[in-house]
C-alpha cells in the first residue's frame, strides 16, 4: 500500500500553501485535485505525476463523491505516493468523511494536511477583520449550498457571518436575512477569487448588493454581513496577495496581445511590468492546404493542437467552411498544456490526450495507443516550429499531414521606453515563454546593449528547449520552469528569488 495525503491548497496563491503540503506535493506520484485549486500549484509536482480532475465546482461537471472514493483508493492500492489536493481547508466543508471512510474500509493508510480557509483568509485579503471588540465578538461560517438547512433566525443574529459556495443561491441568502429582521443597512461584503490574482472585492448593503451585482458572475466567491465591512474602508488595509517580486522590474516578451494576463500575475505579485513584444502572430501565406484538410476531416483519427494559436487558426477556418465542433466526432484530438485546452473547450471539446509534461515531445510517449497507421492533421506555425514530434511519430508508422495554420514573425521594432529601460540597466528580470521569443529578442536589440549586460539581468525561461535557446543566444539561463506554462514560470520566479533570499542570508 502507499499513502494518501489529504492536503488543503489554501486560498489560491502558491506563498500561502503551507510547507508540509509543498513538500508533498513535490513527491506526488498520482494528483487527485478540484476545479478550483489554483492551477499553479501543478507546477510543483514531478512531470511525471498523473493529474486527475475531478471538477467538484458548483454548476460544473463533476466527478461524484462515490467515483472519487473508489478513485482514491484504486491509486492507492497501486503503491504509489497519491494527493488528494482541496482547496482552502480540508476539513472545511470539504466532504473528507467519505474519503476517509472509503480508505479506511480498504485499510489505506493516509493523512491530512491542513490548509488556510478561505473563510478566514479571504476577509483578511479583503481587509476585513472578522472580529473586533466592539462591532463583533464573533462569527459563524456557514455553507449556503443547500439554504433551506440553515437557521437563518440564528445566523440574522450573529454579528457577522461568513457564507462560502454562495453565489448561486446569493438572491435567497439576501432575502432569508431581510426576512429575519437583518436591517437592510447591513454591510456586506462578496469577494471573488480571494488569494488569486482576479481577486475582486464588492462592498454594498443588503438592501441594495441584489441590484447592484445583477447579471454578474460571482462564483466562486466567499461573502461576508456584517458590521465589520465598514472597517474595510476606515482601515485602508493594503493586504498585499504575494509581493516576492516587489521592487523588480520584469520584461515580458510574449506575443503582441497575448501578454496581459502574465503580465498582470506578476503585477499582483509587486513587479513593475514592461511589455516588449517579441512576436506578431499572423496569418500563414496561403489557407489552401487547411481548408483543404477540413474539407476531407473524415480520413483523419487524430488531431493534433499544440497552442492556443492553432486552436484559433483551425476554429476560424472550420467556421469559414460553414462547418462546426460537430464536424470532429469522428476525431480525437491531443493538445498541449492547460491554455490550449482551456482553448478547445471554449468551441465545446475537451481533448483525448493532454501530456502530463506540457511540451509537444510529449506527446509521443504518452500517446494512448499505437500510432502505426494513424492519420494525423497536425495544424501548425508555418516556419520555425520543431520537427522532433513529427519525426517521431512518423518513425512510429504515423502518417502526419503537417499544414499552415499562422505564422509569428518579429515585430520591426522596440518600444522606445523599453530600450531606453534596457540600455540603462533597469530590468531585473527578462521572461521567455518560447524559443522564437528568444531569438526575435536578439534580433530586435541587436547591438545595442553594452558587452556583458546579460550578467546583471535574470533570465527566466519556461522550459527546457527554451532554456537551450536562452543558453545559445544569450549565454546562460538563470530560473527555468518546472511546469512548462506561465503559472508555472511565475511559481519558478518565487522559488528562485526565495533561494536567492536564503543564499544571501
């Protein structure tokens, strides 16, 4: 038998996981985790740990607690190390009974790690302190996930209330406390996705927050009533989610209009930010080969997607054909890395393969059955990808139809502040999320930079063919990622600066 480690995630953010859970997650052999774990904790399992998401989101598709019971154990059994990832708090509403119930009747050994509520960590990061000697002397914490349960009498009386899976039946709470004699001038509190960096915070009053939030979408979120609210304001509480990165400033050289999302994770963790794209994405020369291959969709068995660029290309296309997903239920389809996914299921697919490790090399040795005979349409960047997933799958019998799908080309030049910030040695911290960035990079500086200038600046890369890139343009490679994503890149600028931290003390 192996063990079973119940871990609690925390909020969000990977500096509030505790010490004990990151050394076990770095041990995982097997990742049992819930839709709302904060995707870049993956980063910090080995690559070749099976991830399984079981969904248990409110509104989403979800494994049953039954299946999860049975999954639990079966992996146990298999004598590997196996993480059962919640978030927030195990044993805060987070239906452990069952699991435990289950490990015990197979007599597995397990133990549980246990993480920061969201019930108490979100108000703190909204700046709302739960108690206070006059407005509050103490709180409930309640679930609303089945409001008929609950004794709205006694929670209208208690000075401050804590509600968590709430946003769905948010007009029914509002209107059990007016109800019960809560007066409509009571504060209240909705905070969205505490301890992340899409954090949001919405401060109303009972009588007024149904109006004022109606057609927006608040899940997942933790809501607070009470009197304490106020504090949130008269306090001006700056509580920062992760500032490891304050005081740096990060380069970011991702593609034109695809740098706003990492940009803002490293905002939130304190960086000053500058973008400089590296790539323009654009449409390959011709289209003919494509729509070509979508016409005859039907002789292929496979699909293959390795960037959110493909997954547009190909979707764009197949509307212009006057087609839809429909047109691929005959076809599976392999992605690489979470983004590309997440991409695809925008268009109503989720992908039969997803490589544990997010490069498209992968792809070969986790292909679930043989490739001999398969055809397989391989949408891709037009110039300048690696041929190494072709070769190989061709040396394994496949037959690979390889066609334009866009093309990233360098852009003709820098933003003026950004070379000026370059040549004067004020960037910390330059980031690379492809080998192309790298060199496109190179191509635009030039000669510019005095000789020598890469030893006063970190370079960050998000994963090994990267890396070797950086290596072979630039000299050397100071941070690379774990978890070939961006998540993973900013969890790999954490621990580097940490260890840096320890180094120096």
């Amino acid at each position: 038998m192996s063990k079973v480690y119940i871990v609690g995630a925390g909020p969000g953010d990977i500096g509030y996981l505790t010490v004990r859970a990151r050394e076990i997650l770095t041990q995982a052999q097997v990742l049992i985790y819930d839709a709302l774990v904060d995707r870049q904790l993956l980063s910090l399992v080995p690559n070749n740990c099976v991830l399984v998401d079981v969904g248990k989101r409110g509104g989403k598709p979800s494994m049953l607690q039954a299946e999860i019971d049975l999954l639990l154990v079966e992996y146990a059994q298999t004598r590997q190390v196996v993480v059962r990832l919640k978030s927030g708090d195990p044993f805060i509403f987070g239906r452990v009974t069952a699991e435990l119930d289950a490990l015990r009747a197979a007599d597995c050994e397990y133990e549980v790690v246990p993480g920061l509520s969201t019930a108490l960590v979100a108000p703190l990061l909204a700046g709302i302190p739960l108690t206070d000697p006059v407005l509050s002397r103490g709180f409930a914490v309640v679930t609303a996930h089945l409001p008929d349960d609950l004794d709205w009498d006694a929670l209208a009386r208690m000075p401050t209330v804590v509600i968590l899976m709430g946003a769905r039946q948010f007009g029914e709470i509002v209107t059990q406390l007016l109800k019960h004699d809560r007066s409509a001038n009571t504060p209240i509190a909705i905070i969205q996705w505490a301890g992340t960096p899409q954090q949001q915070v919405w401060v109303s009053d009972l009588g007024s927050v149904v109006a004022e939030t109606a057609g927006v979408e608040l899940s997942p979120a933790v809501i607070v009533v009470g009197q304490v609210v106020r504090l949130r304001e008269y306090l001006m509480c700056q509580v920062s989610n992760s500032t490891f990165l304050g005081g740096k400033t990060v380069l970011v050289t991702r593609a034109s209009g695809q740098a706003s999302a990492f940009s803002e994770m490293l905002r939130s963790r304190g960086a000053q930010v500058l973008e400089m794209p590296t790539l323009e994405i654009v449409p390959p020369s011709s289209w003919v080969e494509l729509d070509r291959e979508i016409d005859r969709l039907n002789d292929f068995d496979w699909l293959i997607l390795t960037s959110t660029n493909a997954v547009d290309a190909f979707f764009s296309r197949l509307q212009q054909a006057g087609k839809d997903s429909r047109a691929l239920a005959g076809i599976k389809i392999a992605v690489v890395g979470q983004k590309t996914a997440q991409s695809l299921e925008q268009h109503g697919i989720k992908p039969d393969l997803i490589p544990p490790a997010f490069i498209a090399d992968a792809l070969v040795s986790n292909f679930p059955e043989s490739p001999a005979g398969k055809r397989i349409l391989f949408p891709r960047v037009e110039t300048g990808g690696r041929e190494v997933l072709v070769k190989e799958l061709t040396n394994l019998g496949s037959i690979i139809v390889e066609v334009a799908a866009y093309q990233s080309q360098c852009p003709v030049s820098i933003d003026p502040s950004v070379s000026v910030a370059l040549q004067q040695q004020q960037i910390d911290i330059i980031t690379f999320a492809s080998s192309k960035t790298v060199k496109h990079f190179c191509q635009l500086i030039g000669t510019s930079l005095s000789l020598g200038w890469q030893e006063k600046v970190c370079i960050a890369s998000i994963g090994p063919q990267t890396s070797a890139t950086c290596k072979e343009l630039l000299g050397k490679v100071d941070i690379e990622a774990t978890e070939y994503t961006l998540p993973g890149l900013v969890a790999a600028l954490e621990l580097g600066i940490v260890n840096s931290q320890l180094n120096q003390n």
